[in-house]
C-alpha cells in the first residue's frame, strides 16, 4: 500500500478490465514521472470522452453526433443490419471492408447470471427499427461464445414473426469461445460472406 493519491491512483487503474495490480502499479509510476503536458492531454481526452461521445440514436454506436456516421452514410444498405454485441465489433466488421449495410448495437449479451435480460440489451430498439424500416436482412454476429450464441438463439425466436426478413449467422470457422475483435480480418471475412439464414 502507497500512501493517498498514489494508492488512490492504483485503485482506480487497477478498476480498468484487463489491468491487473502489477499492470496499475507501472502505469501509476508511469504517469507519475510523465511530463504534465502529457497527463493535460490525458485528462483532455478522458474529459472529452464523457462529455463529447454520445450513443447513435439509431444504431446504438459510439457517436460524436445523435446519428453515428454509418447511418448518416447513404451509400450503407439500410435494408441489411449487422447485429453486433458493442461497439468494438463494429470496428472489427468494418476493418474487413466486406459488409456495406448498417448495424445494431446491443450493448452486450444475454447474461441472466449477470442480471443482463433481455430489458437490458437494444433489443425493442431493434424490432421497432426492423418493423419501421424496410430491412430485409438481419446479420446475427454476436460473440461465439456461450452469452453471445443464447442471445442470437433469442434473436432467432423474435425475428421469426417478421414476414419477409432473411436472418443469417456468421458462418462457423470463428474460434468458440472468443470475441469477435479478437478474430484476424480473413477468417471475419470469410465467416461474413459464408454466412447463412438460421
Ligand atoms: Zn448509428
């Protein structure tokens, strides 16, 4: 234990996912022999991270307008949605250049351990988008993992009831248990463009 701030400062790191004790120590020790011009720049961009990114109001994307650049892009095909998990996915879709329509953000998965149902997810958000616009394809590329396949298995079941809409899974060939950020951009590639209606 160090004595206030520099413990204080720990903490806080240490509540950061991924960063382990020894991890928020260094980064603390680092911060406290950066220049202070360094750390302005930090708190510039923590401050503006909370104040200037919003959510879209249609997608659920990370956003510096209420409507992301995505569904402000008229050249996306808004009649396919690409439902993802978070917004980090989007990111991961988006490196692979092979999809052009629109997407969804969640906000996360199906976790009733965790206390994540479906209230807790943008789910009506999602129905009333696909039963306002004229979507024709919803692309289910939640996480191949446990939380990440009941939520598409749900998805499944609601979708159902839309009379003319297609919906596809990410083709198998991803690693089980994973995220899909973590998955390289061909086997994405290949998983988007095999993908089939369930
Ligand atoms: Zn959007």
């Amino acid at each position: 234990m160090y004595e206030g701030p520099v413990q204080d400062l720990i903490d806080e790191l240490g509540r950061l996912p991924g960063v382990g004790p020894k991890s928020a120590q260094r980064i603390a020790f680092h911060l406290l022999a950066a220049e202070a011009a360094d750390i302005a720049r930090l708190q510039d961009a923590l401050q503006k991270v909370k104040e200037g990114v919003v959510f879209c109001d249609i997608c659920g994307n990370v956003s510096e307008q209420e409507t992301c650049r995505i569904c402000r892009d008229a050249r996306r095909d808004p009649q396919k949605v690409c439902v993802v998990e978070e917004p980090k996915d989007v990111l991961a879709i988006e490196r692979t250049r092979e999809f052009k329509g629109r997407y969804h953000v969640l906000g996360g998965a199906l976790d009733p351990l965790s206390g994540i149902g479906p209230d807790q997810l943008r789910i009506r958000q999602l129905l009333t988008r696909i039963g306002e616009q004229d979507v024709t394809e919803v692309i289910l590329a939640t996480d191949p993992n446990t939380e990440g396949e009941a939520t598409a298995t749900y998805l499944i079941r609601l979708l159902r009831d839309f009379p003319g809409l297609t919906v596809t899974r990410l083709a198998s060939g991803l690693p089980m248990g994973g995220d899909l950020e973590f998955a390289d951009e061909l086997t994405l590639t290949r998983a988007l463009s095999g993908r089939r209606a369930v």
